[in-house]
C-alpha cells in the first residue's frame, strides 16, 4: 500500500524550516517556519503586524537588503526545484518570471517616471524575446484583463495620473504579464477602501482560476483569509504557530492566538489609535520570550511554556503549536 496521498494536488511550493536573525539582533525574527501551497490553491499567511509576514515572502523573493540578515536554515522547493534561502541568487532568477510579488504599495513596483506602458513592456521583455510589437500586444491584453478601460490610452499614463485602485491593478498586470507559476500578494488591498479592496480580491481570484497559479495572500485581516484562503497559516512573532485547511482553522481553532484573533473584537487603543485585537504587543527580537513566544499575552500559559512547543498534527493537515492543544480536552485534564 502506498503512503502517498495521490488524491492531493502536487505541491508548487514548499518551504521547510526558515530561520533567520536581523545583524545585531539577540533572537531569531523567523524561527523554523514552514508551509506549502499548490498549483492553483491560495495560501493566506496572517498575523499582527511585526509578525514576520513581510520579511518571509521578501526572502523567497532574493529581496531582503544585502547584508542585513542572516539566513540560519530554510530550503525552498519550487517547480521541482531546490533551492537555499541563504542564496538570494537562486531565488533572483526566478524572479519576476515563474514567481511574483505584489506590494501593499503599488509606488514600490512602479517607476513614477516611466509611463505604466513602457514598465509593463520591459518587463516582458526583460524574461522572454519578445519583439516589441509582440511585448505591447501582451501589454495592452493584460491591462485589459486586469480592467483598465481603453488600456491603448492608459498605456502612456504615468503612475500618477491613475487612482490608487488603478494603480494596483497594474502592478498586478505587470505582476503576471510573464503567466507566473506563484504569485505572493503582499497586503494588497490593506491600503485601499473596501469597494476597491472588494474588486481587487475579486480580480486576484478571477485570474487565479484563469490561469492555476498557486497564490500566497499575505494579510492581517480575517475577512479576507475568509473571503479567498483554501490554507492558512498563523504566524506569531516569526512562527507558524497554526496551519491547515481554511475550514478547520474558521471552525475549530485551536492555538490561543488564533482564537484571540477571531473572537476579540477590535478595540482603539493607545496613543495613536492603533487597531489591536488580541491585548498586548507582538514581542520583538529584543524581548522574544523563550519557549512559547506567545506565552506573555496568553491566558492559559503555565510554566511548561518556557519550553518551545511543536507544531502537532491535531488531523486533516491541520497542524497546532501548543503545549494544551486541543485546548477543551488538555485544559481540563492539566486542572
Ligand atoms: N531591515 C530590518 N532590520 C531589522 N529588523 C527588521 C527589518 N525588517 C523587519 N524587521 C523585524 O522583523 C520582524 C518581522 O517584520 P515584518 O516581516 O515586516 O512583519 P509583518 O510583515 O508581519 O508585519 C519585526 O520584528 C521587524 O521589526
Ligand atoms: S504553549 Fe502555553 S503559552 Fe503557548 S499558546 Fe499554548 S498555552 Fe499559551
Ligand atoms: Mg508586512
């Protein structure tokens, strides 16, 4: 008998293990995490802001700033594909072509003093040889497909001559004019207002169906794990504290944290009005906690939380962080 799912999609791409500590500082930011997704599923990595999120995608992207971390351990197969984390040369090459990345920012993929036309041609240019002609045909039918309206005009536009909204779907049409295997969005829509937002997540699925790449949705925000996510995975301070099928993690959370993300409701709190849902604060690389990170703001912990607790299989590929997880059961037996 084989031991092999075979009713499984065959995973696009899997990071095991990446670690990594910022120059100077006492802890690892990133510590041991790992996830997967498929050709055509989405992936949604939430958590608080400081929670690792960005720094995760930016590594696998060969985009973190030369010198300013080190990479302790973490592979990443991609397409078949190892490749070290540690080597931002490998994950270069693969870059803008088999695996994407859209910012929350859309200035930050968009030149202001090129005209929107020009950058998307290059970029077509920059990973296949196009003629000219060919690169502005394929740049004009996927500025269509993003829906800019009379995309033949837009195509002199500069960045700012467009609307927020606009100006993300661009970099989306630049983000997947090369027909990506992956493509990682990072907090998207967090900048824009809710209609827009709306018809972003909207488009992002559109295309995803349309074409079967696999995508990892990078946010803070349950409504929108809710809204697209097939799997989650729960970062806290740098860890994968609780992952599995978007289903089991809605209906039957079960690390602390997620629980506290999904029940509180959001509240105002400090000077500048930050939102804050679960009471207290991400803990940074100066003040991490040892064993369970989140064991400062958790309601449950005891004194075996000064040891770090592993990510446990609670079943279906659901997979729990904690030391009293299934929390109703060890709970009460630990009372
Ligand atoms: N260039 C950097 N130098 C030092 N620390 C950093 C740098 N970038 C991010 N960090 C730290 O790494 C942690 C994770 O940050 P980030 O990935 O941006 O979080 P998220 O995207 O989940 O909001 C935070 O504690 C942050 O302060
Ligand atoms: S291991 Fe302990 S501190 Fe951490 S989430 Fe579980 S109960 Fe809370
Ligand atoms: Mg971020």
């Amino acid at each position: 008998m084989s031991l092999v799912n075979t009713d499984a999609p065959p995973e696009l791409l899997v990071v095991q293990d990446f670690s990594l500590r910022f120059r100077g500082a006492p802890s690892d930011q990133i510590n041991h995490v790992s996830f997967s997704v498929s050709a055509g599923k989405t992936l949604c990595i939430v958590g608080e802001s400081g929670c690792g999120k960005s720094v995760t995608s930016l590594a696998m992207m060969g985009l973190l700033p030369v010198g300013a971390a080190q990479i302790n351990s973490g592979q990443m197969l991609f397409e078949g594909q190892t490749l070290n984390l540690a080597d931002p040369k490998a994950m270069r090459k693969i870059r803008g072509s088999r695996m994407t990345m859209i910012f929350q920012e859309p200035m930050s993929s968009l030149n202001p003093v090129f005209r929107i036309g020009d950058q998307i041609v290059e970029a077509v240019k920059a990973h296949c040889d196009a003629t000219d002609a060919q690169a502005r045909d394929r740049a004009v039918a996927m500025l269509q497909r993003v829906g800019i309206p009379a995309p033949e005009k837009r195509m002199r536009d500069y960045p700012h001559q467009l609307s927020g909204g606009m100006r993300q779907r661009v970099m989306i049409a630049m983000a997947l004019v090369n027909d990506p295997a992956l493509l990682i969005a990072d907090e998207p829509t967090t900048a824009l207002d809710v209609t827009i937002q709306a018809q972003i997540l909207e488009l992002i699925r559109d295309l995803q169906a349309e074409t079967g790449m696999g995508t990892i949705m990078i946010t803070h925000d349950l409504g929108v794990v809710a809204e697209i996510a097939d799997t989650v995975a729960v970062m806290y301070a740098g860890t994968v504290v609780e992952t599995g099928p978007a289903e089991r993690i809605f209906n039957d959370p079960q690390h602390p944290y997620t629980i506290g993300l999904m029940s509180s409701i959001p509240q105002l709190t400090g000077a500048r009005g930050r939102l804050s849902t679960v009471p207290g604060m991400v803990p940074t690389a100066q003040n991490m906690p040892t064993g369970c990170r989140f064991a400062t703001r958790c309601p449950f912990a005891r004194p075996v939380c000064a040891t770090e607790p592993p990510l446990v299989e609670a079943g279906d590929g659901h997979q729990v962080a904690c030391h009293f997880a299934p929390l109703e059961i060890k709970l009460k037996e630990s009372a």
